[in-house]
C-alpha cells in the first residue's frame, strides 16, 4: 500500500487527545517513542521541581496549572510532528519512480 507510512488524521486526533491527558503518549500511540518518553520525563522532572519550588501560597493550584499546561504543549508538538512526518512521506511517494521512466 503506497499511503502506509502516512498518518490518519483519527489517529493524529487520538494522539492530541492523548497528549493532553499525559503529555508524551500521544507520541508514543504516533510511533514517535524516544519523543514521547522525553516529553513524558521531562514532565514528570518539570512537575515535580515545580510542584516543590513554588510554594502553595503564591500559586494554590500550581500543579493543575502546570499539567494543563504541559499537556497542551506536548499536544501541539505532537500535532506539528505527525504533521511534518506526513509532508515528508508524501514527498516520498511522490518522488518515488513510476516505472515509466525507464
């Protein structure tokens, strides 16, 4: 199948919706595993220095805030990264030799 390598956009919209709820797996779903493991530790290390370094008087809801946050970043880089990952397949198939030109 010449479109195999290129990903469907139900699966793109799993993988946001992934990315929101743990920040880093919706990369893991897209095949995009060593991104998605440094955007899940690099969360977890981010979540808890900030969960420790700002103290609940001066943000009560740090935590939340900073997980919304991050889940929306991931999302969008997973959303970026499956987007460039299909322009270049695309590219792929269409600079592949037809046969015809031999």
């Amino acid at each position: 199948k010449m479109n195999e390598n290129i990903l469907s956009m139900p699966r793109i919209i799993a993988g946001v919706i992934l990315s929101l709820l743990v920040a880093g797996l919706g990369h893991v779903l897209l095949g995009f595993w060593r991104r998605g493991l440094a955007w899940l530790a690099l969360g977890v290390a981010l979540g808890l220095a900030f969960s420790y370094f700002i103290p609940e008087l001066i943000l009560p809801n740090r935590v939340t805030l900073f997980g919304i946050t991050f889940g929306i970043l991931a999302a969008i880089d997973m959303w970026r990264v499956a987007e460039l990952h299909n322009v270049a397949a695309r590219e792929r198939i269409a600079n592949q030799p037809t046969g015809e030109e031999m």
